[in-house]
C-alpha cells in the first residue's frame, strides 16, 4: 500500500493522478474536506472521476502523531510531498515546524512501520552553493551555512537532513530537487502565479536565471525512482534553465498577453524590499518581497539535470509543451 503525503498539493494531487494508473490501493492524507476540492477539480480536468474513487483519504497531519498512526496502517511506500512554501520571513516557525519536524514525523514513522521506501520531495533551494570558480549547479555541490539563504531554503535542506537519518538508520530513501514546477493554474499560489501575473498584464522582468520543470515529470521521475534500486540518492528535476525575462515573455506568447517590457533592476529591488518591510511593519500586512528574494531573482543559477537524464535514461518535456499543457487544460 502507498501513501502519499501533501495529496492536496501541486505535486501530491498529480501524483496521485499518476499513480492511480497503476496502484489498487493509495492512501492520501488531508487536513480538512475543503483541500479535497482542488485535486478532485484535476481529476475532473483529465476525466478520470472514476479513478479519483480508488483513493483512501484520510484526516490527519505531518505534526500530529496520532493521526498518523492511522495513515501509517500497512503502508509499504510513502511520498512525502507535504511542504509549507512561503518567502515571508514571518513564517520561519511555521516553516521550522512543518518542514523540518513534520518529515521528521514521516521518518519516524516509516521506520517504525518498516517502510520499504520513502521518495521525499525536496527544492532546488536545498542544493548547495557554488564557490566562486564553479558555474554549474549539481547535487554534490556543498551547502555552506556561511552563505545566507531563505527560512524557506534552510527548512527543506533540514528536512532532507532528517531524510538523510532515516537512512542511517536503515530506511532506503531517494530525494528529488525539483526546479520551479509548473502544472495546473488550480493552484494559483507558487509557480501559478506566473500565469495570473502575466494575465494581468505584469510589466516587469529580470534576467535572473532558474530551473524549471513540468510536475508531470516530477511525478512520473518519482514513481521511477522508487521502482529503481536507487538509494542514498537525490536527483535534481530540471527541464530548462531560463531567466525570468524568458519564462514570462513565453507564457506571455501563449496566452496572447502583454509581454513586460520593463527591466527591473538590482539597485531598485534593494529599495522595494526595504519599503515593503517598513509597510509590512507598520501596517501587520504581509510580505510581498524580502531581502532574499530580491537577490533571487537577479541572480544566474544554472542547474544540471545530467544525473537524473543518465540514471533513468529519462527525457523532459520542454518547458514550452509544459506551458501549452497548462494553459490546454485551464482555458
């Protein structure tokens, strides 16, 4: 029996869709009836209402114990999609909490309940950092704790630390990096909303570069790997490298919108993080760019894809059919 963990999710929902295909019995667990609605939507847009039915969904989360003895019930392999995503440096205990105790939940569990295999779902914002002689990012590159990073950052590469234990004690584990993942706009948090912003007419760019990725690579390059002998392994997931300029202005193309055509620079980023902190302090809002962010996208991060494509042989869509997939089924 599998179980997926975070099925409500962008990543958990496809997953679940991918695996439907092949599994009898998917366990999937949700915090509370209203998540259900977004991954029941996705089933209805790939009319695949019936295999929505062979899913168990149960009640519980990654932070509360005794829900999770219940998830955890015959369970042989588990996903551990569940993740916080947020850049609001007000969120570091929550994302502490969620991030790094809730996989050590997961990991506690799976190796108490004898778990075949656990596939645990990572960020490129969990790779190391390069040295200044080094161009190209892979998984062997060290992360140094000397360098600043994003509470977001910091959470998942301490997620993977647990992952990391679980394997030293004995739990056969793999650990995909993913790039920004794009999949369907139901989801209008995260990557969904590079789609909302270029439907209303977003005018600015940078050319700071990424990876980028399609979630149903993601999900099918998961299921593979836990089907593989791989273990002690973690693999980055990248289609295309791309800058911001060029992922915008493609979306832009396809969906027939204004391309932005005003480059924002570093010099004026550092301004707008400083002022959205003032406005976030003085008026309790939330925060719409912090100091970290705004070096994120300046900066050039070329990450290579070379590990994954020679373990499983394994081809990526291009981001081009990614984003003309995901526009095709949210029109």
């Amino acid at each position: 029996m599998v179980l997926v963990t975070g099925g409500t999710g962008l990543v958990g929902a496809h997953l679940l869709l991918h695996l439907t295909e092949s599994e009898d019995a998917i366990v999937a667990i949700y915090r509370n009836e209203k998540s259900i609605v977004k991954p029941k939507l996705l089933f209805q847009q790939f009319q695949k209402e019936a295999e929505f039915s062979k899913i168990i969904w149960i009640e519980a989360d990654i932070l509360d114990i005794p829900s999770l003895e219940i998830a955890f019930q015959n369970i042989e392999y588990v996903y551990h999609c569940a993740a916080q995503i947020s850049f609001d440096p007000k969120d570091e205990n929550l994302l502490r909490k969620v991030n790094i105790e809730g996989t050590a939940n997961i990991v506690n569990f799976c190796l108490d309940k004898n778990v075949k295999k656990l596939c645990h779902v990572s960020s490129i914002a969990a790779l190391g950092d390069l040295k200044e002689h080094e161009t190209i990012l892979t998984e062997e590159i060290e992360w140094n704790p000397e360098v600043s990073h994003s509470d977001y950052a910091i959470t998942k590469y301490g997620a993977e630390m647990e992952v990391w234990r679980g394997q030293q004690e004995g739990l056969k584990v793999v650990i995909v990096n993913p790039g920004v993942i794009f999949g369907s706009t139901i989801w209008k948090t995260s990557s969904g909303t590079f789609f909302t912003k270029v439907k209303n007419n977003f005018p600015f760019y940078t050319y700071g570069t990424t990876g980028y990725v399609g979630v149903f690579d993601v999900v099918k390059i998961m299921v593979l790997l836990m089907k593989s002998d791989s273990n002690g392994e973690r693999f980055s997931l990248i289609s295309e490298n791309l800058s911001f300029k060029e992922i915008i202005h493609l979306i832009a193309g396809k969906m027939n919108a204004k391309k932005p055509t005003f480059e924002i620079k570093p010099w004026m980023t550092s301004i707008i993080w400083r002022v959205d902190w003032f406005f976030s302090t003085v008026f309790k809002t939330r925060r719409n760019l912090s100091k970290n962010a705004s070096k994120t996208i300046h900066s050039k991060e070329f990450i290579s894809n070379a590990k994954i494509k020679n373990a499983l042989n394994y081809n990526f869509q291009s981001i081009v059919e990614v984003v003309e997939i995901v526009l095709s089924k949210n029109q």
